[in-house]
C-alpha cells in the first residue's frame, strides 16, 4: 500500500469522525453524520456546498434530485458517480448543517474548510478537473480569481484552465438562473466532453 493511500484513508477516517462542530456556537444542530466520498487515485473531484436532508439521512453524497441533475451534466451514471477512483465528493460542509426559519438549508459551516479542505488537497494529487458548485466553494478554492459574484464567475469559466470548472448548484432553486443564461449550455457541452474523456466513457 503506497504512502499516498495511507494518508488518504487515514485522512478520510478523520473527516467521517469529526464533531468539531459540536463544540463551536452554535453547535450543529443535529446529529454529525460527515458524509464524503474520495479514493487516494481519484480523477474527478467535486467541491459543493453542503448535505442535505435527503443526503444526511442516506450517508452518500448528492443522493437527491440536485444529484440527478448534476449526474446529468456531467454525462455520468450513478454507477460512475459513486466509484470514488473516479470521483470524489468533498464539499465545503461535510454535516448537514440544518435549516433556517423559512426551511432553506443554512450554509455550510464554517469550521469544515479550514479544518480539511487544504489537507484534502494534498492527498487527491491524481485529480485531472475539479468541479466548484457554488458560491461557497468559489470563495473558497478560487478567492481572488472569482468575478464579482457566481454568474460571472462561471459565465468567466474559460479563464480558470481545463482544470477547474466552476458551476452554480444544481438545485431546483437555481432552474429560473439555468433559463436566463443562454451560454450556460456551452459550459455543460465543454463539461460532459472533459469528464467523458478523463474517465474514458
């Protein structure tokens, strides 16, 4: 086993036993239950924002209709999407964080970053296009280089090289900023093309 695959394994182990959030106020209002999916060798990385319901109760990642969606833009089967030498899935909130007043999810929390995601770096060394799904994920990975907001940040998807593409979430909620930007089919086309040829189907 390579040293590489230690750490990864190791590392991944930490991530799925975190209860950080419980000891910082407000502490996590429900039960910590990390979910994220990631190999030593994988090639496809997405960095979303944070589970929800459905994926808390499930254990596996993008188990709603915002994954269906985003299996669809990628061009991928479930079968592909959860085989973690293919792709991993480490978003900026590994719990999901709970809900707000009007029963939106509240956004991710803020100690997963900065606890994981530099270390996550390092370890997924084989990862050919990472994927940033989201406002929170843009800030994150992207800082400086994102545009003014997440429009232009993916509407500016060229700029960021074949190796990183930027994408709004593939929630329902985003369906109205799907039909007003006529552009955003070049961006999938580009994507499906990208994936297609990392993983070979």
């Amino acid at each position: 086993m390579t040293k590489a695959h230690c750490s990864t394994e190791d590392l991944l182990t930490q991530i799925r036993n975190c209860t950080a959030c419980t000891r910082s106020i407000p502490p996590l209002p429900v039960t910590p239950r990390p979910v994220v999916q990631a190999a030593h060798n994988s090639r496809i990385r997405i960095i979303g924002q944070a589970p929800g319901t459905r994926v808390h109760e499930s254990g596996r990642p993008f188990t709603d209709a915002s994954g269906d969606r985003l299996r669809d833009w990628m061009g991928v089967s479930s079968h592909e999407f959860y085989d973690p030498s293919l792709i991993a899935v480490t978003p900026m909130g590994f719990c999901f964080p709970g809900q707000d007043a009007k029963g939106g999810d509240l956004p991710p929390r803020k100690e997963c970053g900065p606890l994981w995601q530099d270390q996550l770096d390092m370890v997924l060394s084989d990862v050919q296009l990472t994927l940033v799904v989201g406002i929170y994920a843009v800030k994150w990975h992207l800082g400086d280089r994102a545009q003014r907001n997440l429009t232009e940040t993916v509407k500016s998807w060229k700029s960021y090289g074949p190796d990183i593409i930027p994408l709004p979430h593939p929630s329902w909620r985003n369906n109205g900023w799907i039909k007003r930007h006529d552009w955003f089919p070049e961006v999938l086309s580009t994507l499906k093309t990208r994936v297609g040829d990392i993983i070979g189907s």
